[in-house]
C-alpha cells in the first residue's frame, strides 16, 4: 500500500510537468484537416504518383514510399483574409527532411538535403516565416518539398498561423528537445566521469554500474534523437543500433530497480543480457527490412520492452523506499521520474497519448532530452550530498579518534607521571642506601676509631671531642640531604640554614642567606646534596676556625639556560694565608663538587674569602 502512495506521488509530480511542458510548446492553432495532397518524384524529377493521405494520428500524414521514388511533395492549401496584414509563419512539429519550402510558387525554404535519421529519431522542430509579398488573399497554395528515406515518410503536424504566436512555441519546443538536450549530454558525461573516478565500496558497485550505464544509454538515446549520428547508417544499420539501445536501456532500468531493490533473480543478469542481443542480433540476420511490417515489429518489440521494464522498476524502487526508509529517497525520486519519462517517450511512439488535464492536448514532446538533465544535475547533486555525507563521517571519525588519542595521551602522560615518580622515589631510595653505606663506612668507621683510641688512651679528651663533632655534623647532613631530597634544593637549604643558625648560636656571628632555587626547574640527586652540604659545611668550618669570620653570606641560584646550581658562601675573615701550603680541607672540599659532576674554586684575600660551588642538575635518565 505504501508503495503504490509513492508510486502515485512520483505520477502526480511528473503529470502537471508534462501538461504545462505540452501545453507551453505546442501551438493553440494545429492544422486538424483530415488529409492533404501528395506527388512522388523520381530522381530525374519526373512525377511517377500521387493523391491524397489522411492523418494518422500524430504522426502527420504518413505516405507509403513507391519504389524508385526519391521526392514527395506536400500540397497544402489555406486561407488568408482580405483585412489580415499580420505576419504569418509556418511551423513543423518535426523538420524530417525538409528540402524545400514554396508559398505560391515562391521559394521561403531552400536548402539541400541533410542525411539524418528523421522521421524516426529526429524531434527538432521548425519555423518559416512567409513574406508578406509570397501571400495573396484568399487560398493559398503551401508546397513542402522532402527527401525519402525508409519504407514511408510523413508530413509532421503543422500549423499556418500568426509568426509572434509559433515563434513562441518553436524556441520552447527547441529549447526543450534541442537545447536541453545538448545540455544533458554534456551534464550526463560530466557525472559519469566523476562516477567512475569514484572509488565505490564493493557491495554498491553492481548498483552503481547499472545506473552509470542507464545515465550513458539515455545520453546516447538523446543524441541519437537531437543530432546528425557522427557517421553514415544504412537504413538497416539504424535499425539495429536504434532498437538495439531500446534493448539496452530497458534491461539497464531493470537491472538497477533488481541491484536496488536487492531482488534475487533467478538467473544472473549478465547472461540476460547476453539471450537479448543475441536474439537481437538473429532477428537482424534473417528479417527481410525491405518489408514494412516486419520493420515496424523490428522497432516496435524493443519500444514495448522499453516501457514496461521501466514501469515495472519504478514500482520496484516505490518498494524499496518503503522497506529500507534509507536517505537514498531523493535519488530514488528522481530515477522514478526518470523512469517514467523513458516509458513515457516508448508509449508515445506506440500510441496516441494526450494529457489527462485536457483530452484535446496531445503528447508530442521527447522527453528523454528534458529529463537527461534533470537525471544528470540530481544525480550530480546526490554525489556532492554523498561526498558532504562522507566528508561529515570523516569529520566525526576524526573528533572520535582525536579524543581517543587525548584520551590515551592522558592516560599515557598520568603513566609517566607514575612510572616517573616511582622511579624518582627509586633514584632517592637507592641514594639512601648509598648514604646509609657511606655512614656505615665513614661515620660508623669513624666512631670506631675514636672508641679504639680512647679505650686504648691514645686520644686526649680535645681530640676526641672534635671527632665526635665532626661525625655528628656530618650525620646531621646526612640527615637533612636524605629528608629534603625529594622537596628540592631549597627545602634542603632551608634545613641547612636552620643547622647553621643553631651551629653560630652565641658565637656573635651573623649568617645571610639568599636562596633563588624556589622555581628552579631542576633538582639534585641526594649524595650531590650532600656533597655540596659538605663543601659548604667545611667553608663554614675554615671561616670560623682560620679567618676568625663575624659575618657569613650564602647565596643560591639556578641558572636555567646552563641547567646547573650554583653556592657561594662569602666572609669576612682575614682570608686564607698564601704562604701557607694547601691542606686536606680544600682538597676534600674540590673533590666532593667533583664527585657531584661540578666544581669548586676558592677565592680569597684580606677582605674576606668566596666559596663557590657549581653543580649541574643531572638528566631525567640519570635519577631512573
């Protein structure tokens, strides 16, 4: 039921186009007379019969060809009144093979004779305007001078009327059968190109060949209709080629409606189409095409098939509207139009059809050159849809795999972060363990020492005070390098501050400290922490013990493009006495910066003395 509504939908948008299309492109003044006069000529122009013809239809008035004819003359009589002045114009529903054109013996047409298939392919239209001084009043006398060709020829419906009224109706007519026809042409080719270059998946492509060949077929069918075929056609020859893309375009229709509608025939297509032109070509073989009946069953056969097979498709694609509720529907339409102006044209040449809004208007328009534009354009406009379509799946598809990827990247980055920290607290971890071997090796063998010597009274109390000291300093730096590792240099200078304060409590000695590592992008390692403690440790230590120091000024910095720290402690003590040699103190103090990777350079003079220690924060890699 919902199939036969679309079905009547598509009829009811197509029916008021070919009304108004009919009714703007045939003139209201048609010569309706039942007969009209004819004289057959040989090639040497002598007259071998004659009489009268009476109309057929709409095919005009059709004359069976006498043998050894090679002219027909049409005689055409009509009226024109004594107070008429208007000018007058003749027009031709189809041109076919006019030669020649006289009014009252006065030539208004003259040319030569053109081969072309008309008659049978031909739909261009024509206009003559008559010369005022060619006309009397009264009867006049219209001769039509045509070629022959084929078993018969026609004088096409024509009208004698006012030439501002036919001239109208000639361009409409022209414009629809001629000029769109050109334009279909060229747009059916134009979409058939873009069809093939489009790389379709591969359960639409059986689909797609069909209607690419349907599309190639009717722009093959309107040429042959509009234009000159580009080479010479025995009258045979045009009958197997024409009936032969009837064939064609009739099977094409069918096998889209099938691949459409995903109908499962019982045999495969391809060998349908083989039985055809087969046949086809049999048929061809053996018919005699000198006899007119059988040349008309020989055109008519494939018409027949031409009709049916696209009304059947359009109810096939009817149905598969409804059962799919795909967004093809607007494709769908359009071929279903398509469809029914390819069976449209095929009746039309079988039967005398008129408009179902005015029984008095016949059918007489091609409509094959009139839809093949409009098939060409939709068809172009449902790929550009199509590709929007694909170009929109993309998009999303890109959005989606874009938050995949941040998300994986999130996860991936939160993993680093972990995996970072793990092994930073590994790194700090296997320092610890380092410094707490070193405190078993130095403090725990220095202590021994100490204990050895004074049990053994090797020691006196002084000595042994210093040594305990200077164990327990370096356990508190141990200490303060281990908790303040992971915070960065500055928490660890703002224990050793702390350390220092408590150290020159009630030694009158004032301590500066100026450290700009809080932002510092870089850390140290612990045992470089500590090395650097150390130095630091035993500058105060020679400041306060050597230099007799009252003032103490500890600066810190991070010098970002270098990626390195950097520690002077200043004093203001009597400097360092050059005369005397080096001793252990700063020999340790440049070997612990250089067991850190940096170094340590002491400058100093009367005004006081500058230790200043330079370390580079180590790679990443380093703390894994």
């Amino acid at each position: 039921m919902r199939a036969a509504m679309w079905w009547l939908f598509w009829l009811a948008m197509f029916l008021p186009a070919v009304h108004i299309a009919e009714r703007i492109a045939l003139p209201d003044g048609m010569d309706q007379r039942d007969s009209v006069a004819y004289r057959l000529f040989d090639a040497k122009g002598n007259e071998i019969a004659g009489g009268s013809v009476r109309r057929v239809g709409l095919e005009g008035y059709v004359v069976d060809v006498v043998e050894g004819a090679e002219r027909i003359v049409f005689e055409v009589p009509f009226e024109r009144a004594a107070d008429d002045d208007r000018a007058l114009g003749l027009y031709f529903s189809l041109q076919e093979q006019t030669q020649e054109i006289r009014v009252n013996g006065t030539v208004i047409r003259s040319a030569k004779s053109i081969p072309r298939f008309e008659g049978m392919l031909t739909s261009e239209p024509a206009f003559y305007p008559m010369p005022i001084d060619s006309l009397i009043v009264g009867t006049n006398r219209l001769e039509i001078h045509k070629s022959l060709y084929g078993v018969d020829t026609a004088l096409s419906p024509f009208a004698v009327g006012l030439a501002d009224e036919l001239i109208d109706a000639y361009r409409w007519r022209s414009f629809f059968v001629i000029d769109l026809g050109l334009i279909s042409i060229g747009v059916q080719m134009f979409v058939l190109l873009l069809m093939a270059l489009i790389n379709w998946p591969v359960a639409e492509r059986p689909r797609i060949r069909a209607l690419m060949l349907i599309i190639a077929l009717n722009a093959a069918v309107t040429y042959f209709m509009s234009f000159r075929p580009p080479f010479e056609m025995t009258f045979s020859q045009f009958v197997y080629v024409w009936s032969g893309l009837n064939l064609a375009i009739g099977l094409a229709v069918f096998a889209f409606a099938a691949h459409d509608s995903a109908i499962a025939l019982p045999i495969r297509m391809r060998w349908v189409w083989v039985a055809i032109f087969a046949a086809h070509a049999v048929v061809f073989a053996v018919a005699p095409l000198d006899v007119d009946r059988v040349v008309t069953m020989l055109v008519e056969v494939p018409y027949g098939f031409a009709a049916i097979a696209p009304l059947v498709s359009t109810f096939l694609l009817a149905r598969a509207v409804v059962q799919s509720q795909s967004a093809r529907r607007f494709e769908r339409s359009v071929l279903a139009l398509s469809f029914g102006a390819i069976s449209l044209d095929r009746i039309g040449s079988l039967v005398d059809l008129h408009s179902p809004f005015d029984a008095t208007l016949p059918m007489t328009l091609t409509w094959g050159p009139i839809l093949g534009t409009f098939l060409g354009l939709s068809m172009l406009l449902a790929l550009a849809r199509e590709a929007a379509r694909a170009r929109e799946v993309v998009d999303q598809a890109n959005q989606r795999l874009a938050q995949a990827l941040a998300a994986r990247e999130a996860e991936l980055a939160d993993s680093f972060r972990q995996r970072e920290a793990i092994q930073r607290q590994a790194a700090v971890l296997e320092e610890r363990q380092r410094l707490v071997r070193d405190m078993h090796d130095g403090i725990g063998g220095e202590l021994m020492s100490l204990k050895l010597r004074a049990e053994s009274g090797s020691i006196d109390q002084a000595a042994l005070s210093v040594g305990i000291s200077n164990s327990l300093n370096d356990l508190r730096l141990i200490v303060d390098s281990l908790d303040s590792a992971e915070d960065g240099v500055s928490m660890t200078l703002v224990a050793f501050e702390r350390r220092l304060r408590q150290q020159l409590a009630g030694t009158g000695v004032s301590l500066n400290v100026a450290d700009h590592t809080a932002n510092a992008s870089g850390t140290l390692a612990p045992r470089q922490l500590l090395n650097v403690l150390r130095v630091l440790q035993e500058a105060v230590t020679n400041a306060l013990a050597h230099g007799k120091a009252t003032r103490l000024d500890l600066i810190a910095s991070y010098a970002e493009d270098q990626g390195r720290f950097e520690f002077v402690l200043s004093d203001n003590g009597s400097g360092i006495d050059a005369s005397r040699p080096a001793g252990h103190g700063l020999r340790n103090m440049q070997q612990r910066a250089a067991a850190s990777g940096g170094t340590c350079t002491v400058d100093s003079d009367a005004s006081g003395t500058r230790v200043r220690v330079s370390v580079p924060a180590p790679k990443e890699k380093a703390l894994h």
